[in-house]
C-alpha cells in the first residue's frame, strides 16, 4: 500500500473515532469491490495519448449512515486526468432531465451510486443507483459532489466511469507502467479510503518508424532516388513506375488501433442505460485512431500521392486493417476523392493499367490499396491522415502505405533538399489545447530520410582550347541519352566556362550557341564564336546525362596550308572533398 493511501486510511479512522461517534452518522470503510466482474476492466493505455480512457473502477462503503446524507467522493489518480468538460447544453440536461449532478465545470467522468446493504454488482448499481454525477477535475483528481444517500443500514456502491489520463505523462517501465484510482468517500467530516484500484496498463503502442523492407518491386528495401532531368511522371496511359517510399504503420499489442464504433474502439467509455447518447454519449471519441504521414521538402514542381485506402490482410481469422485516408486532421471523418489512377493505387496519366503492386509479404500480410489521391502542399509540407475505420483487438497489426512523388523532368535547375518522413498518431497538441479524443503528445522520433533527387549533369574538360595566331577549335557536344540501353532520353542546355588569357566577359555560364539540345542531337560550333582571342581550358557543364565532347583544333583554319588534330573531352566527377576523378 502506498504511503499516500496510508494516510488517507488514518485520516478516515481519525474521522470516525472524532466526529463520527456525535453525528451517529459515519462511514467506516471502503474497498475495492469484488463483486461481480468490473466491465471493462483495466484498459491498455498508449503512452503517446493524452486522454486515453482508463478501465472502470467499482468500491463499497461500510457506514452507520442512519438518515438522509450529503457525500462527496473524490478519486485520486496516479497520472493527470484530461476527461473531456461537458457542454453547457450537456450541463442543463444533466441537471434537468438525469437523476444526476451536472456542476458547472464538470466533466465526462461520471460516477454511478447505489445506496445499499451489501456490495452491488457493477451491472446492478448503474441499474438501480442514482447518476451520473458529474467530476470536477482538478490535476490528477476528481471529486463528484452533492451525492444524496438514505440507506436503512447503511452501505453502499459506487462505479467511478469515463475517466481519462495523460498516459504521455506517465514514466515507462521496461515494458508498460500500471495506473491506479484511489476513491475517498467524506459525509458529515468522516471518510473511508480504498487501497490503490489497478485501472489501466499503460504501454508505448506505436512501433518505430520504418520503410518497407521487402525488396519486391513495389514496396522496395530502400527508398527511390531520382534524376531532375528525367523526373518521374507516368508514360501516356500508364502508371508512374517508380514509387518513391512505402513507411510501415506498427502496433506494439493488439488493440492499439481502434475505429470509432460507437461503444467499441477510441468510445470503450461505460455508458449505462439513458446515459448513452443522452449528454454527448460520455466516454464517446471525436473519430477513430488516426495517423498521419508528414512528408517535408516538398519542392514546387512535385506531386505527392497516397492510397485512399488501405487493407492490410494477415494471418487469422479476422485479422483485416483498414485505414482510409481522411480530408483533415481534426475534424469529422471526410473521405478524400481520388484523382485519375488505376484500381491498384497507382497515380496515373490517362486510361486505367492492369499492372497490380505485387504483395507485401513480410508476416504474411496482404496489401490493397484504393486508387491514389495527390496531396496539397502547404509551405513544403504534405500531411496524409488516415483514420482506423476496420481493425481487430485480436491481432497485432501493420500495414505499408505507397507514396508516390511525381515531377517532370528538368524542372528543377537546382537541387532540392531531400525529402523526410516523420510518422506518428494524429492529432497532436499540448494536452491544455487539446480539444478531440484522441489526443496525443507530438511525436519525438527523427524523420526519416526519404527520396532525394539529383542533378542530371555532365561535366566535360575540354584541356587546351585556343582562337590566337590562325588557330581555331571546333567544338563537337553530343547528348547520347537515346541509346540501346534504355535510358530515358533527356534533352537539356550546357554552360561554357572559360579558365585562361582572353577570356569573354562573363568568363562563366555562357550559353552554348543553339539553345536547348534534343536527346540524340550533336552540338557543333567554333571557339570564335562564343570566345574569340581565348587561350586556356575550357569546363562544359550540361543539364543531362550521358553528354560527350570533342575538340577539333585547326592551324590556319581556312586556308590550304591548315593542319588540325582533335581529342575527346574528359568527362569529370566530383568526388569526396571536393577533389576530381576524370574518365572518358
């Protein structure tokens, strides 16, 4: 017994020597009731929320209460309680039409008594007792006031219901942490105190955010890398062939996903008879469980897409997850309208394609998914919500959720950052802003890195280049990006950069005569006509891949007694600090 409840019980017997021998009116003692089974018992609580529902708790007094009394009962908990204020509409039906105690400021903790002999059964006081009242809530306690109680004898029972706690505020242990309730019952000065009550185990539920590690083609090991020159759009009536990452969404126990059915799920509450739906639904959830992906780096230029939907099919009878993806982070569950792709999920540019995601078969999971829907950027950042709407306390469950960036190639003439990944539950708020059930801490995991595009760039040494004394250089630039080898063809301009004695002004960036160069194409041109009077090197840069060069120089270029020789260009890549490798 803690030494919190010890004082609490010497207090109450202190009471009932002093005071409660001159009222005649006393109460003796209170426990834990054992009578009959407490539904639900203790809950499992994710240590991520902020107003996790706890289990029910049920006690019985002792007491020599001959008459008519007033009782305040207060439960003292082991974490914060954050169960939801009634409205004011609530309130009046709470003081008008329910047998109950509805106080201005009061809360969906509810408390139901019954006046009686011996210890009532949980299901016999919520049918025959008086309630709800309604808690005052105050840090990690809440008091029901003005309890009315006539009894021949003098016992009687009470069920303390809908209470919810900052589970995020609770230190872990190895594996979960126990939370308790403590009920202390007061009439004319004297007190009773139960021990401890175990109320709900407490548990982090969300596992550690991960790629899909099944290398099959569509849900790949490792997430996509891509080039800015060839981007990743989908071909005439076909899908987007590469998809960019697919993060996994964990419990860590059964249960940790619940859907919003009304008793079941985020509800779980204990909500008697004409209780139920009659102030709020007590105990009631704003939606089910939902998780958001929160892509960052998003650059202009790019599209994100996820799955509508989601089914993840596993091992036993039952074991279905369903996640669908919701218009917004707090309010009423909204379906979100796909945009043109085909059944598997996949974004796509015209007519519908068969091509189906091979399945993920880490665990013997199944996946579906509903067609895509592109995301909206708000100041680079996409935020996907999908709430639980199908889930079984039965299993342990995942799912893998496809996304797809999409962006056209050269659009970017700079390198964008590279995209992260944080996941987590949702919505997220500080628990004094918090104005949904669920709620939850914000997350503390590090994003995870995600796709990242590169330049498509060529860079080509032309060593000696010259225009001085009758020479002269022609200069050859070929785009072979159109091969046998099924490289995407990518057209795209080059800078010339000038290093030596007479150089042009700017001696850097100058376009290369033609403009853009098509896939397939040579360039051809004389140093005179971009660098006349320049001897030195020369540096080409190309926004494509796969560029060559060659450099013609001509002595007495024009004339019959010209000579000429010619050499291929180096093409250069930077390495590790900066210093240069060169290969033809």
């Amino acid at each position: 017994m803690s030494n919190f409840v010890s004082k609490l019980l010497g207090l109450a017997a202190m009471a009932t020597i002093f005071v409660g021998a001159s009222y005649a009116q006393a109460i003796n003692s209170c426990a834990p009731n054992t009578t009959g089974a407490v539904i639900p018992g203790p809950t499992n609580m994710r240590a991520e929320g902020t107003d996790e529902l706890t289990g029910n708790i049920v006690f019985h007094c002792n007491s020599t209460v001959l008459a008519a009394s007033t009782t305040s009962i207060s439960v003292f908990t082991s974490a914060p309680v954050t169960s939801q204020p009634l409205s004011a509409a609530a309130l009046a039906v709470a003081n008008g039409n329910i047998a109950g105690s509805g106080p201005v400021g009061g809360t969906e903790a509810a408390l139901f008594i019954c006046a009686d002999a011996v210890a009532n059964t949980p299901a016999a006081c919520t049918s025959t007792g008086t309630g709800p009242y309604y808690g005052l809530v105050s840090g990690t306690g809440v008091t029901f006031q003005g309890i009315s109680l006539s009894t021949a004898n003098g016992g009687f029972s009470g069920v303390v219901y809908n209470v919810r706690m900052n589970a995020n505020a609770v230190t872990l242990g190895t594996t979960l942490t126990t939370v308790t309730e403590t009920v202390l019952a007061t009439t004319n000065n004297t007190s009773g105190a139960t021990t401890a009550i175990t109320s709900g185990f407490v548990f982090q539920s969300l596992a550690a955010p991960a790629f899909a590690t099944t290398p099959n083609g569509a849900l790949t090991s490792t997430v996509t890398t891509y080039t800015a020159c060839a981007g990743n759009v989908a071909p005439p009536g076909g899908n987007i062939t590469k998809l960019s990452f697919a993060p996994i969404v964990s419990e860590t126990l059964g249960g940790a996903f619940k859907s919003s059915t009304v008793g079941t799920g985020e509800n779980g509450g204990y909500a008697p008879g004409a209780v139920t739906g009659t102030i709020g639904t007590p105990g009631s959830s704003s939606f089910g469980t939902r998780i958001q992906i929160v892509v960052n780096n998003v650059s202009a230029g790019m599209t994100v897409y996820a799955p509508t939907t989601v089914t993840s099919t596993g091992v036993g009878a039952g074991n279905v997850l369903t996640l669908t993806q919701t218009a917004s982070l707090t309010g009423a569950f909204s379906a979100v309208a796909a945009t043109a792709t085909a059944t598997n999920g996949q974004p796509l540019a015209g007519v519908a394609s068969a091509t189906v995601l091979p399945t993920y078969a880490a665990g013997g999971l199944a996946l579906a998914f509903g067609a895509s829907a592109a995301q909206t950027a708000s100041n680079g950042t996409v935020t996907i919500v999908y709430e639980v709407t199908g889930t079984s306390a039965s299993y342990i469950q995942n799912a893998a959720i496809p996304i797809w960036v999409g962006f056209a190639p050269n659009v970017f003439t700079a390198a964008p950052p590279q995209l992260t990944v944080l996941e987590s539950y949702a919505p997220t708020a500080a628990v004094a802003a918090a104005t949904t059930v669920p709620n939850f801490a914000p997350p503390s995991n590090t994003p995870l890195p995600a796709t990242n595009v590169l330049l498509c760039q060529t860079s080509l040494l032309f060593p000696y280049v010259v225009n001085q004394s009758g020479f002269d250089v022609g200069i050859a630039i070929s785009d072979t990006s159109m091969d046998p080898y099924k490289t995407t063809p990518v057209g795209g301009t080059c800078l010339l950069n000038f290093y030596g004695s007479g150089a042009p002004t700017p001696n850097t960036g100058v376009p290369a005569p033609g403009g853009t160069q098509a896939a397939g194409t040579t360039n051809a041109f004389l140093l005179s006509s971009v660098a006349p009077g320049f001897q030195g090197y020369m540096i080409v840069q190309c926004n494509y891949v796969d560029g060559h060069g060659f450099a013609y120089i001509i002595d007495q270029f024009g004339t019959a007694q010209s000579t000429a020789m010619g050499y291929v260009a180096l093409e250069m890549e930077r390495a590790g600090a900066g210093s240069e490798t060169l290969g033809q």
